[in-house]
C-alpha cells in the first residue's frame, strides 16, 4: 500500500512517477523497498491518467449512500454504471496488492 501512497504523493506535487522517486518515497518512510513491486507499480501505471481516474474513483466514493422511492429507482438504473466502475477500480487494486 506504501507504494500506492508514495505514486500518488508524487502526483500531487505534480513529480514523475517513476521507479527512482517512488524508491525515494518509500525508504523517506523507513519502510524497505521491494523493487519487483516498484517496477510493477510503475509499469501499471505507464499510460494512466491519475487525475482522471482519482476523479472517477471520487464520484463512486460520494455516491449517496440509501435514499427513498424515486432515489431507489434513479439508484436502480445506475447500477451497471456503477459496476463496470468499481469492476475497473478491482482491477486496479489488483495491480496494487
């Protein structure tokens, strides 16, 4: 998960995410770094939009959770939406450990 945190720090202070400065990130921590999962990280992520997809995983954390009648229904059809999102965002964490 450390690895994880250390990519998207490195967003966030719009750094390269790139296998020397997750290194960096991670040992600053004091934890031990393993690099076959830097590489992995980095290499799942060559390509990807973080923003967007932070974005994506923001509007299906804020969902609203329950709701009455016309709120259920609107929530019905929505549903498979919802399920290709979390089904890519499984997908991802997958790639995380």
């Amino acid at each position: 998960m450390e690895y994880v945190y250390a990519a998207l720090l490195l967003h966030k202070l719009e750094q390269e995410v790139s296998e020397g400065n997750v290194k960096k990130v991670v040992a600053a921590t004091g934890a031990s770094v393993d690099d076959s999962k830097v590489k992995a990280l980095v290499a799942s992520l060559k390509g990807v939009d973080i923003a967007s997809e932070l974005e994506n995983a923001s509007l299906v954390a804020a969902a609203p959770a329950g709701g009455s009648g016309a709120h259920a229904e609107a929530k019905a059809e929505e549903k498979p939406k919802e399920e290709k999102k979390e089904a890519a965002a499984e997908g991802l964490s997958a790639l995380f450990g």
